[in-house]
C-alpha cells in the first residue's frame, strides 16, 4: 500500500528561514567586529591596575609603545613622531569638540619611566586632562604576588 498526503505543497517561507538565520549571523558579525579591533594599531601590554576606569563621553587615546627613545607613539590610530606631539595636541585643543576631551594614556609595559613622564608632560603642557589605562587584575596577578618565586 502506498502512502499519499492530500495536503497541498506550501514552502513558502519555511524555505526563505535559513537566509534569514544567515542573514542575522552576518549582521551581528559586522556589528562586533570592530571591538577586536586593536585601538591604534599596534599591540601593547598594559600594566594591571587596581581601580575601574569610568567611561569619557569623549576621549582620544595616545599610544606609547616599547623602544627607549625611538618608542612608537600613536595619537588615536595615527602614528606620529614624538615631536610632532605637541603640535597635534595644541591644534586638538583648538577644536571646539576636543578642546573638553580626556587624553587617555596607554603605555607598555617595557616603556621606560622617563618617556611615560616625558610624553604624560606633554599632554598636561597643552592643557588636556589625562588618565592612565591599565587593565584588571586577574586571580592570576594575585597568585603571582604571592608566590613570586613560581615564575
């Protein structure tokens, strides 16, 4: 005995749901794509700090990365020299938009004291506010203060 449906063949939208499922895959992949983003370009590891950093409704980023003297420094996303960081900061302070913004300093670990403090005078010479980023402390960081001899 064969086995026949009565009912009619209706697809419709049944076969158009597996475009929509890619459909929204694709959407929220290019929604958070741009927070993996490294934020001027080059990679740096930054000290851990004990305090919570509240958000700045307006903030540029300055970048030092490791390397003496030669340090690479990024204003934003843009590479600069260490002389040229005065000039850009002062024509900053001259738009109306960023004359109020903070400058959010992100140096590495292996960049020497004497830059962090030579370009953190820069930035309070041209009048910006500054804040230095660090991240979290993890259970690990904590461990490792402990117990500094497990290295």
């Amino acid at each position: 005995m064969k086995l026949e449906t009565t009912l009619e063949e209706r697809p419709g939208f049944l076969h158009a749901l597996p475009f929509f499922d890619l459909f929204m895959l694709v959407t929220i992949l290019l929604l958070l794509s741009p927070m993996f983003l490294s934020q001027s370009g080059i990679t740096i590891e930054v000290p851990t700090s004990r305090f919570q950093m509240q958000r700045y409704p307006k903030s540029i980023v300055v970048t030092v990365g490791p390397g003496g003297r030669k340090a690479s420094l990024y204003l934003g996303r843009e590479s600069i020299t260490l002389d040229e960081l005065p000039e850009r900061l002062s024509a900053l302070k001259l738009d109306d938009d960023l004359a109020r913004a903070i400058i959010l300093l992100k140096t590495d670990i292996g960049t020497s004291v004497g830059m962090e403090r030579l370009v953190s005078e820069m930035i309070l010479g041209a009048s910006f506010e500054m804040a230095l980023v660090g991240r979290a402390e993890t259970r690990e960081d904590d461990l490792q203060e402990l117990n500094p001899s497990q290295e």
